[in-house]
C-alpha cells in the first residue's frame, strides 16, 4: 500500500470504509445497517464521517450513523467537518473560506475508535473525491487501513461506476471488503439489466447482495433488510472487517 509522508497510516481495525460509486448511492443506509447489526452481536462500532457537505443546517448523514450505533460520545463528534455547500469536501471546505486538516482527521478517528470495538468510516462521495488539493478519499482511506466497502447505486449506469471503482482499489492496492447494491428509490433495480451479474463478469467480483429500497434511515428496517440478502459468512466477515480474498 503506498502511503504519503506527511500523512502515515493509522491502525484502526476491526473496521471499514466505506465509499460510494457516486453521491446518493446508499452509502449511509448501509453503514446504519452494518452499524445496527454489530451492535446486536455484541460488539459495537462507533462511526465515523469525517466530512459531511450539505448540511443545511445538520450533518444528517452523520447524525443517522450515529443513532444506528448509540456510541459513548455526542452525537456531533461523529463528523469533524461540516459545510452546508454540497459539493466534494474541498470545494465545501474553500467556500467557506476553509480547508481540511487531515491529521485532525486521523487524531478524530482514533480517539473515537477507542470508546467502541471497531469502526465505521464513511467517506464523502465516491473514491476520487478530493478532500483538499490531490488528496482523495482513497487516499484517506489508505491513512485508515482499513477494508473498502463499496456501494453502489442498483440503476443504469452502475456497471461502468462500479467496475471504474474497482479498478482505482486494484491499482493503489488497496484491500477491498466486497461490493453492495442498493435500490435507492422504489423500481430502480430492473431485472433486465442484470447489474450483479455483469459486474461479476467485468470486475471478477459478484457484489455481495442488494439492499432493498428502504425509506428513511431507520438502522432496524435496515438492518433486517440487508442481513436478509447478505450470506451469514459474508456478513460476519465484514463485521469482523476482513477484506476479501483476491
């Protein structure tokens, strides 16, 4: 794994990180998910959003991971940067006339990687969102060490963002934790289009299952939802935060 100078990994594991295809693909629906459902076996991850844009005027997306987890900690330590323009965190961060310090960002994470018994990180976008300047969210991701969970919109258009996705992980090396569909919106996933299947044929790796559209974020709908289409292996590995193995 090729990490930066000014920027050394962190050890934060049992966890995962977990990046999106594009913005609005289910990412945070399957966090709560994960989140809810490591809680009832007993072994409780605390999450993690270190940027959140958007925010008119809460974190929302951080605030729902945080419900699904009930971490030991206020609900606005889950975030570290939130900025109500929604755009990729470096053009949010300049627009309100500020940047992203990054080993803030890996200080957060460990101090709240220390209150549960694994973590949850999601990242803001898809994997080459920058964060400031060239350093991207596969770059954060690499600082984490962590498995990437990749999510992906169960829709037109996701066998080319998904297999794009994946290469970017194959070419910086970086362990990948498996693939998850999500119907965002009731219809979306038309079975003619065969997503799962031509995903597996292009990328050699058959997405892990397909969350089913869900409404809102309540972390026990989602949680039944997605241990309903998850094999049990599969999901005591990604609890566990293992990354496949290629």
């Amino acid at each position: 794994m090729t990490t930066l100078p000014d920027h050394p990994a962190i050890h934060l594991a049992p966890g995962l990180f977990i990046t999106g295809t594009d913005t609005g693909v289910g990412k945070t629906a399957v966090g709560c998910a994960l989140l809810r459902l490591a809680a009832r076996v007993g072994r409780p991850w605390v999450p993690f959003k270190p940027v959140e844009t958007g925010c008119l005027p809460e974190a929302e997306d951080a605030h729902s991971l945080w419900k699904a987890a009930r971490p030991a900690f206020p609900r606005e330590q889950a975030v570290l940067y939130s900025f109500p323009l929604p755009a990729a965190p470096a053009v949010a961060a300049a627009a309100a006339g500020t940047s992203i310090d990054i080993d803030a960002i890996l200080a957060r994470a460990v101090q709240l990687r220390a209150v549960g018994q694994g973590i949850l990180v999601e990242g803001a976008g898809g994997l080459l969102v920058p964060y400031r300047e060239t350093f991207t969210a596969a770059d954060l991701a690499a600082r984490f060490d962590l498995p990437i969970l990749v999510v992906a919109r169960a829709a037109l258009g996701t066998i080319n963002h998904t297999a794009l996705t994946v290469s970017e992980i194959r070419r910086r090396s970086l362990p990948l934790a498996g693939l998850v569909l999500v119907e965002t919106v009731p219809g979306s996933d038309q079975p003619a289009l065969d997503h799962a299947r031509q995903i597996a044929a292009l990328t050699g790796i058959a997405p892990l299952g397909r969350l089913p559209f869900v409404p809102g974020l309540d972390p026990d709908r989602l949680a039944d939802a997605l241990s309903a289409v998850l094999r049990p292996a599969d999901l005591e590995r990604l609890l566990a935060g293992r990354p496949l193995q290629l």
